[in-house]
C-alpha cells in the first residue's frame, strides 16, 4: 500500500523535527507530553469564555530573565523557549532613551566610550546600578521572538492566547547626575552603536501588528452582538465580556494571538518625555483608557485577604461573588517579588481566586526547602500547578495517568481511563464506568452547579435524560472562576469526590473534548495531506495526534480505537525511542 510508504516517511520526518527541538529544549516540560495535552484540553473549555476570564502563567521579562541572562540577543533565546512550554503572559519593562529619543530594553543609556559592535555585550551604569546589554538587542528583536513564536504554532491545534504587558520608563537626561558619572550628559547623545531602537511604539511592535488584537478590532466586534433572546452559556459571556470577544472569537474566527497593553506610564514629563500618539492607540491598549486592569502585588495583604475569603466561602451555596468576578471586564493579574515570591499552594490560591500569577522574584522554594534559581526548574515546577483544571500531581510524576498514553505499559486495560472526574485538586483522570456524582452546569449561568447527592453514574450514562435536573445538564468549569464556584459548591453541600464533570478522550487518545461520550475530536476536519505539510509543528504530541488522525482519516473513520494499526504506531514510535534512548518525559 503506498500510504503505508507515505506515512512511514511522515513519521520520522516528524519525529526527526520534534526530536531536534526535544534536544535543544533539554530538561524543559516541552518534553512531556501531558503538559501539552493538558494545557490544549484547558485551552478548548475555556473557548467560550470571553478573554478578560482567562488565567494563565505569566512572567516579567526583566526580572525572569535579562537580570539574569543580561540584555542580549542570546537571553531571546531563554524566552522562546519559555513561550513554547507554556508561558502566556509577558511583563515588559521599556525604557525611553531621552538622549537618543529611542525606545529600548537596556535600562541604561550607552555612552560615547561604549564599543561600537553591536554584538559585544557590555556592561553599562545607570543610576548607580550595572547591567549587561547588547546594542542589537533592541524592542523589535524581542518583538521577533514573539513572532518566531507565533508562526511555529500557527495551527488549530496550538493557538492560543498571549498578553502583553507593557510598563513604560525613561532614561531621563535628568537623572546624569544620579549615574555617578562625573561626565556630563554629552556623553550620551552619540553612542557609537547605531540602530539600538525606534522612536515610536507604533515601530516597536510592528514585527507582531499581524498578529495583534488591536482597539480598532474591539470596536468592530463590540457592534456585531445583537440582541438575542435565548439565553445560554456561551450568551452569558457574550453579554458579560464588554467589548472583548470570547477566546474562541479571538483565535479561532478573528486568527489573533496577542494583546499589548501599557499597564503602567511612568514616563517622566520633560521636553523630551515621549508622548504616546493616536498611531501607537490604534495598537495598543492603554489600562488608563480601554483596558480594565489590575495589576496586584503578591504584597499586598489586601488582595491575598479577599482571595482567602473567596476560596473558604464554602459555608453558603451562594454563587454571587463569581458571577460578580465573571461580569467585571477586566484582566487580573499578581506579581510576586522576592519578598513574596509564590509558593505552589499560593500560585494556585491565586489562579483559582481568578488571577494570572507573573513570576519575577529572582528566587523560589521549589523542591521542599532547596532553592533553586535556574528559569527552566522554575518554569517546570510552576507550570503543572498553574494548569487550574488539572490536578497537578496527575500531570507529572510517576502517578500519571496521561503519562500512560504514550508509554509501552499503556495497553487495552488503560482504555477505559478516559474521562475526567474533578477531584479536591482538580481534574484527574477516571475509567468511564466508574460511578460518581454529576457535576451538573446551569444552562444560562456558568457559575450556578447542582450536584444529585443520592445518584451516582458512570460517565458513560451522561445521555440519561434524569442526570441532572432541569434547566441543568453535565458540564465542565470553562474558567479556573467557574471551578471555584464549583468547588464551593460541592464543599456547602457535603459531596464526596470525584464528581464527574463533562470531559473525555474516548474517541481520539489525548484529544479531549466537551459533550458526552460520543464527542469526537475537532481537529479530525482540519487534518488532511495536502496540509499536514504545514500542520507540523515542533510538538511531539501534535505530531502524533496529527498522524493517528491522518491514519484514522485514511482506513478506519469508523471505530478508531480497537486497531491493530494503534499498536503499529506504538510500536513505532517504541522503536523511535529505543534507537534514540529518548525518554518521554524527563524526570
Ligand atoms: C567610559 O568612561 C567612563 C568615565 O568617563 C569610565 O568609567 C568607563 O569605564 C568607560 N567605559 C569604557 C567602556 O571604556
Ligand atoms: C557615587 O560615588 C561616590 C564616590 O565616588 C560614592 O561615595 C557614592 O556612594 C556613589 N553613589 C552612588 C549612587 O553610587
Ligand atoms: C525600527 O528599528 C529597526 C532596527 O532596530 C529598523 O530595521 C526598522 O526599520 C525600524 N522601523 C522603522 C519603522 O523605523
Ligand atoms: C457571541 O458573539 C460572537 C461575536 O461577537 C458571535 O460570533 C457568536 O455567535 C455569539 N455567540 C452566541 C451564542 O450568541
Ligand atoms: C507632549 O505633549 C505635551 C502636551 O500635551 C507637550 O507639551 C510636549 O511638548 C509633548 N512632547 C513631545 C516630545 O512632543
Ligand atoms: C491592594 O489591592 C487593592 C485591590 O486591588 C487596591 O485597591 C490597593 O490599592 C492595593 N494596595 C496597594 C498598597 O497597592
Ligand atoms: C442551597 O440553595 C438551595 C436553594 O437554591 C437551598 O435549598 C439549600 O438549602 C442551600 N444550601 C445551603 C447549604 O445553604
Ligand atoms: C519585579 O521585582 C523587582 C525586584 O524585586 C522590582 O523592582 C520590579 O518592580 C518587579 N516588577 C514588577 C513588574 O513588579
Ligand atoms: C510544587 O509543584 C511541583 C510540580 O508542579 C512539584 O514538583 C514540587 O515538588 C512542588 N513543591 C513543593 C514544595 O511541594
Ligand atoms: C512496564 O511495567 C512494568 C511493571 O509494572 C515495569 O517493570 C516495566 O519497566 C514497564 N515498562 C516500561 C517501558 O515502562
């Protein structure tokens, strides 16, 4: 058979791709799989959800990286990186030059004496304090970085949604005399480095402008909705999400994949202060004019105090405080410093209360009570805890079920473990026949549940017209908002866990979706020959979701899973792993 010839080839033209990136990833969790598949599933629920709801990791790009790293070209790579396992907001500090009237990401002018290779990184003062830069590592590099990004994961199946936050400083011709130098401030107007910016922000972020989700978009969409009369989830955060449009508008029908905005202005007023123009708002937000912010300090006590409230208002079944949080139009976000650094259980506390927590201490207590400095063991420990659907201790580690996919070990007695059952910490994974409570959505309002506490189902029975009551039906928490107010739920009414919630693989392996045990996987449309060329994207997962669809597509649309032809792959793919000695998942 010459598909038999075609795949073959497909197949270790995709491993080949995924394997070179495996290698130059190293110990990141882009390597393991469950990562992926989880932060995809996390991703399709919360589609409906306007984009104000969304929370997620974020890290500041100073304080994550460049002090570390130093400002060059190289630490872009660190970055990339970060954006490729998971990371999905970026905090970045801008500094306007008042000397040279250009933006750039050194906090700390050039001076005359500077060397004028652009690529010598080179250690320069300001204010008393050193940094390392690179003249060639101006905003728009960085600006190309994010594209980079983008154009790897241009496909359905790994879209997503990326902010980014701006704070905008200056370089004042003010502050000469605090830098110590005994030179004047001459000394500054001339660097030997030409090209280390562009003069307006509009400039800067013309690398990512396609990419963009601008102002102009919102005032587009805000005059499509219409009034309608039937009301439903998806109705709810239609009406409730403002002038932004729901994830699944933004990424999916409008093909956007980032937001910029200027949360803080702390530009200094001089004649030669930069003033933002009408051709820079027609970019990028302004949290002063068109985006609703709040941008809390992991040091305020107040903020920490209300979430704590949030997460033990467990007493009453009232779910007014979520859907108070649910119709506020504003991005919430938490950074951490080293005096509060985040801690798993504070990090997740956080996510849950409706906050996207951004790293930036320079250290954190990762493993018990050894510190670890290094980005990448960061990332990989924070990174399965701000996955708010999952439980986190099913994502990585020995004990994970979605691990058991791709391994040897993972054979037909695995296949019933399938569907997602929430358990105190999140969704785990569950055999379909097993039996517990429904977790039951109301059809109009995402945050009202109701849990049948004599009845208990297997996933399974999910069509059963008597499952849940009225005006409800079986449904899964779209936001980590949504999962509070279930959680809470489920805690003032004594139910045990797990609790079944509305999520399964069963038709495609890793593949999960909403909508009973006869879902099938949405991305089996968009996978054909002719485009599968250019749906190869460095994932390893997606590879292989890609090829077994492609197989399933080719000879069996009809029963996918009881194959010999699965166990082809496997086998295949076992065989990659030997050869190679690639272990899925670093430990
Ligand atoms: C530039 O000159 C200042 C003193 O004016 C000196 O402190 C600094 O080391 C010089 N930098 C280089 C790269 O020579
Ligand atoms: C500036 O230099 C003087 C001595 O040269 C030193 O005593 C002072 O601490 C320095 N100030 C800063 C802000 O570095
Ligand atoms: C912005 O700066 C880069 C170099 O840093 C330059 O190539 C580009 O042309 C500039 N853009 C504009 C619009 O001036
Ligand atoms: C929600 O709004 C978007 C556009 O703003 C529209 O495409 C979509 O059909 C709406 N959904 C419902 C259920 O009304
Ligand atoms: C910025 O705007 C202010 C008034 O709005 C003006 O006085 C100032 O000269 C402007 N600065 C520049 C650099 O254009
Ligand atoms: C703490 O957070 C609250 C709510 O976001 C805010 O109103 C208050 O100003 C913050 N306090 C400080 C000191 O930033
Ligand atoms: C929860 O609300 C229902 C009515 O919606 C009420 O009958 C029940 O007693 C409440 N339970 C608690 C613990 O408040
Ligand atoms: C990150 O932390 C540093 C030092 O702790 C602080 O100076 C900086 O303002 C912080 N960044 C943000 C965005 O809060
Ligand atoms: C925090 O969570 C990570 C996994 O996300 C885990 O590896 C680590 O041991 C946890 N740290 C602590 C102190 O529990
Ligand atoms: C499969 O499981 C057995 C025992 O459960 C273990 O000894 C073996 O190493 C496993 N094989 C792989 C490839 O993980």
């Amino acid at each position: 058979m010459r598909y038999d010839y075609l795949i073959n080839f497909l197949v270790y033209l995709c491993l080949f791709i995924s394997c070179s990136l495996c290698q130059a990833l190293d110990n990141w969790p882009a390597a393991s799989n469950p990562l992926d598949v989880a932060m995809r599933a996390q991703r399709d629920v919360a589609k409906s959800v306007s984009i104000t709801q969304l929370t997620n990791l974020g890290i500041t790009s100073s304080g994550s990286i460049f002090e570390k790293e130093g400002y060059t070209t190289s630490a872009l790579g660190t970055l990339l990186t970060a954006l490729a396992v998971g990371i999905r907001t970026v905090y970045i500090d801008l500094y306007w030059n008042e000397f040279t009237r250009e933006w750039q990401l050194c906090p700390a002018p050039f001076p005359s004496n500077a060397s004028s290779n652009s690529l010598s990184v080179q250690e320069v003062t300001w204010k008393g304090r050193k940094h390392n830069c690179e003249g060639a590592m101006t905003v728009q590099s960085l600006m190309t970085t994010f594209v980079n990004y983008f154009e790897s994961t241009n496909t359905n199946l790994e879209v997503n949604l990326m902010t980014m936050l701006l704070r905008l400083n200056s370089i004042s011709v003010s502050d000469v005399s605090m830098s110590n130098t005994s030179a004047s401030a001459n000394i500054y107007k001339n660097p030997p480095i030409k090209n280390l910016g562009n003069s307006t922000l509009d400039e800067c972020i013309s690398p990512i402008s396609k990419y963009l989700y601008k102002p102009t978009n919102m005032q587009e969409s805000s005059t499509s909705g219409g009034v309608s009369t039937k009301t439903s989830v998806s109705d709810f955060y239609n009406r409730t999400s403002g002038d932004f449009p729901t994830l699944d508008t933004f990424m999916l029908q409008d093909y956007n994949r980032i937001i910029a905005s200027v949360v803080e202005n702390n530009l200094k007023e001089s004649k030669n202060s930069y003033n933002i123009s009408a051709n820079d708002k027609k970019k990028i937000f302004l949290s002063s004019e068109n985006f609703d912010s709040e941008i809390a300090s992991s040091s305020n006590s107040s903020v920490l105090s209300s979430c704590q409230v949030l997460l033990e208002d467990t007493k009453s079944n009232n779910s007014d405080s979520f859907i108070d949080i649910a119709e506020e139009t504003r991005f919430r976000y938490i950074i951490d410093n080293d005096q509060n650094s985040f801690t798993n259980e504070t990090l997740r506390d956080f996510l849950r209360c409706g906050y996207s927590p951004i790293l930036n201490a320079s250290s954190y207590v990762t493993h018990g009570d050894k510190r670890t400095g290094t980005f990448s063991a960061i990332v990989n420990n924070f990174l399965p805890q701000s996955l708010w659907l999952w439980n986190p201790n099913d994502l990585t580690g020995e004990n994970s079920v979605l691990l058991g996919y791709l391994s040897e070990n993972s054979t037909d007695k695995h296949i019933a473990f399938r569907c997602v059952a929430l358990s105190q910490d999140g969704g785990i994974i569950k055999n379909c026949y097993d039996k517990y409570h429904y977790a039951c959505k109301n059809e109009e309002i995402p945050l009202n549940w109701k849990v049948d506490d004599k009845n208990q189902l297997a996933y399974l029975d999910a069509t059963d017209e008597d499952a849940c009551p009225k005006g409800y039906s079986l449904g899964t928490p779209s936001s980590s908002n949504e999962l509070l107010s279930l959680m809470n739920y489920l805690h003032s009414e004594n139910i045990d866990f797990p609790v079944w919630i509305d999520l399964n693989d069963i038709t495609v392996n890793d593949c999960f979706v909403t909508g009973g045990p006869y879902a099938t996987c949405p991305y089996q449309k968009t996978v054909s020959t002719g485009k599968l060329v250019g749906l190869i994207a460095p994932s390893f997962v997606v590879c292989v979701v890609i090829l077994f669809l492609l197989v399933l597509e080719k000879f069996f649309r009809v029963n996918p899973i009881q194959t010999n032809r699965k166990r082809y792959w496997r086998k295949r793919i076992n065989e990659y792993y030997k050869v190679h000695n690639y272990e899925g998942v670093p430990s």
